[in-house]
C-alpha cells in the first residue's frame, strides 16, 4: 500500500464520516438539560480498551472532578480515531479524545471538527529497534519485517510514511501484525520482527516485558503535535462553558495523577478490573506507573498551561501529513482553539496536590 493508497483509506474513513455527520442530528442544543442538577455530556474516546496510558481518564471519574464541574459524562470507546471523530461529527457524542490524524484529513472535506484541548502533546507514533539490531536507521528496514499491531493501524501507516519519506518504495519493509500483549512480546523477542511502528505506551509495555528499545528519527515527526479533544465547530461557541469545565475537569486530573501515580494506577483498576492483570502486585503497579509517567511527560504542570495546544507543535502534525500527502497544506489554526486552557487551569494546584497525597 503507498502513502497515496493510505490516503484514500483514511479519506475515504473520512467521507463516510463527513456522510454520517450530515443524516445525523448535532446533538441537543438545549444545555439546560440536566440529570440531577448535572449537565449530560457524552464523550468518546479512541481506545479499543483502557489501559495506564489513560489512567489520568479514570481519575476523573473516580475522584469525582465531572461532578464538581456539575457535569456528568458518559465515556464511551471507540476503536480508531476516526470513529470517535464520527461519533463527534454525527452528534453522537458532544467531544471526543482523539488523535491529529481525522480532524486533519477532514479539514478539506468540511467535516467542521477542531480541538479545543491538548492530551498527548508529541506526536505518539515512532520506528524502533531491539537494542543491540543491525538496523541503524530507516535506510537500514529494506528488505526487513516491521511489526505492527495492526496492518490498517495509524502506526502501520506511520511506517509506510516513514519508508516513502526516505526515499524508499513502501513495499521496500514487510509489515507483520503482531496484535498487543503477549502476542507481541513473544513476536519481538523470537525475532519474528526486525522493527517495531507501534505508539508511546505501546513501546512502554514492551520495555516492561524487557525488551530495550532504540529509537530510529523520522525528521519531519520531530516535535509535532499528537492530537487532543475534539468537537464541532458548532458547539465551541454554543457549549463553550460545558467544554471549559470539561478541560478543568481533565486538568485536575492530571495534577492528581502527577501527584500521586500510584493512587491514579489504583483507581484506574478500581473502575476497570481487567487493566490490573496478572502480575503480583508490585510489578503491576510500577509497570503501570511507568506508562502513566509517558502520559504525564511534556504536558505543561510547571507553567500551569495544561491542555493548551501549542501552534508550532500542531503547525509540525500537519507539515508531516502534507508530506505524506495525506493532506493538502493549511495553517494549523484553522483544527483547534487555544482560548479554554486558561480556564482549564483556574484551579487550585496546591488544593489538588494535597488531596492526592492523602489518597490512599
């Protein structure tokens, strides 16, 4: 498949999306509408499944932040990106947690998305190698066998684009699906893969399992923008208050996760039982901590900007894209707002703080 192939897939993920939006209703108008004093909100977020990496989600819910924001949210998976993006633009859901990739692809197709807060501040997707291979640098994958969790993933496409980028047929590597967990480790670790094009926690549960890892530098991926939350055009003016106590509610949040990580772990296994998995406790819990702390890395606790969405980061995402020709050009404004992260942010850190170190 060449970048141009991977276009029209994601395109056309788009175009149905784009259809969808138009035959759907934008949701209610009316946010008056409360359930017991709580505004509804309907959120999707794209994960097939929670895991660490979205443990600072599950603070949220379980420090109850939604209801001191008098929100009350209902939080829905969606496999892809796209599909969260969907449910966004057909109205059935009010916002959404997804990556740079379907607001940017939908720009030209008036899918009429853009994001108002930041969640993964990099871009998420990478190349890497076991420590101690032969392969050295993108050049280095010809004729080598790239793993993936998926051969329709972003980071299956990532490669792909990595491999065009420099100035080698996509065909050049063999992508094996290699799926998550066990699966994947045991695929890495009997060689069954030269390379690996997975995502930052990804990555992190393979270093966990003891796999080291070296990065192989995609240039034109350095220092952009991962993506965020997302609505309609529509509702950053009508819901503008909904979306700013949203925001705070998530930055609360992360200052607890960053507070206290391993109370975050332990609500994120409170509320979803099957993310504890089999490991004894210990190992669980300092596995879970280091993929939460990718999380927590870059995301602005020092100047007190969580949630803001940095233009020349989100300027770089679509740079990246429009190389790949998965988009034409476009200034970087046109996907996202950065006027709510002050009022994400209107909180006290000091209070936050204090009550996760008394968390058990």
């Amino acid at each position: 498949m060449t970048t141009r192939r991977a276009m029209k897939v994601l395109s056309g993920a788009v175009a149905v999306l784009c259809a969808a939006a138009t035959l759907s209703a934008c949701g209610s108008d009316d946010d008056s509408a409360k359930a017991g004093g709580l505004t509804p909100v309907t959120f999707a977020m794209a994960s097939p499944s929670w895991n660490a990496g979205f443990a600072v989600m599950a603070v949220v819910e379980a420090e109850g932040f939604y209801e001191e924001e008098g929100l009350k949210v209902t939080t829905n998976l969606f496999p892809s990106a796209t599909q969260a993006a969907q449910q966004v633009a057909g109205g059935g859901a009010d916002l959404g947690l997804m990556t740079v990739e379907p607001v940017a692809i939908g720009h030209d197709k008036d899918l009429n998305l853009a994001y108002f807060g930041s969640y993964w501040p990099e871009w998420i997707y990478s190349l890497q190698v076991p420590d101690g291979s032969n392969v050295k640098s993108i050049a280095d994958l010809k004729g080598k066998k790239i793993g993936v969790s998926a051969v329709a993933s972003s980071g299956a496409t990532f490669a792909r684009t990595a491999l065009e980028l420099n100035g080698m047929s996509q065909d050049a590597a063999t992508l094996v699906p290699i799926g998550a967990g066990a699966q994947q480790i045991n695929a890495i670790k009997t060689g069954q893969v030269d390379a690996l094009a997975l995502w930052d926690i990804q990555y992190q549960m393979v270093k966990n399992a003891g796999v080291n890892l070296t990065p192989l530098p995609v240039k034109e991926a350095a220092g952009a923008w991962g993506g965020g939350f997302a609505t309609t055009r529509k509702n950053l003016k009508a819901k503008k208050d909904v979306l700013e106590r949203f925001g705070r509610a998530v930055a609360k949040a992360f200052v607890f996760a960053k507070a206290n990580p391993e109370a975050a772990i332990r609500a994120l296994w409170k509320l979803y039982p099957e993310t504890r998995g089999s490991d004894p406790e210990e190992k669980a819990l300092a596995d879970g901590i280091k993929v939460l702390d990718v999380r927590l890395a870059g995301q602005g606790f020092d100047d007190k900007s969580l949630g803001r969405i940095d233009e020349a980061a989100c300027t770089r995402a679509i740079d990246l894209m429009t190389s790949a020709k998965m988009i034409k050009k476009f200034p970087a404004k046109e996907i996202y707002t950065d006027e709510m992260f002050k009022a994400f942010n209107d909180f006290s850190y000091d209070d936050i703080t204090k009550r996760a170190k008394s968390a058990g």
